[in-house]
C-alpha cells in the first residue's frame, strides 16, 4: 500500500482526479478525520472536507503511471 496527501482546491480539480482515478482496477480510499471514502465516488470527495489536505491509500505496489497522473494534486 502506498500513502501520501493531496489537496483537492476545485470542482474541476475533484472531477479530473476521479476521472483519473476510475481508469485503474486498484483500489484508492481517502482519508478525511475518521472518514474513509471511495477515491473513485466523486460524491463521497465531496462529503470530506476539502479544505484541508486528504490522505489518500492506494492499495497496490504498482502505481507509478497513476502517481505520475496525480502529481499536481500530491503535496510535496
């Protein structure tokens, strides 16, 4: 499993990370508080609070091409 935070600022920003997200069979969760939500249920992204950086958990060793895709949300 791979861990990291991203930030999720817009609309636009929440719809092109899931359409990312949806292409792949792993599965992603984020992490808001103590909610866990579907990386790939926009309606869930938009129950968290996105004002604050969401921890996100990719569950596959192999996810570089999707990193790669995600690299403007990911804080560094």
């Amino acid at each position: 499993m791979i861990e990291f935070e991203m930030n999720l600022s817009s609309t636009n920003d929440v719809k092109d990370f899931v359409n990312t997200v949806s292409r792949y069979d792993f599965e992603v969760d984020l992490v808001s508080g103590r909610y866990i939500v579907d990386a790939k249920s926009i309606m869930g992204i938009f129950s968290l609070d996105l004002a604050k950086p969401i921890k996100v958990k990719v569950h596959t060793e192999d996810a570089s091409e999707f990193l790669d895709q995600i690299d403007r949300f990911i804080v560094k």
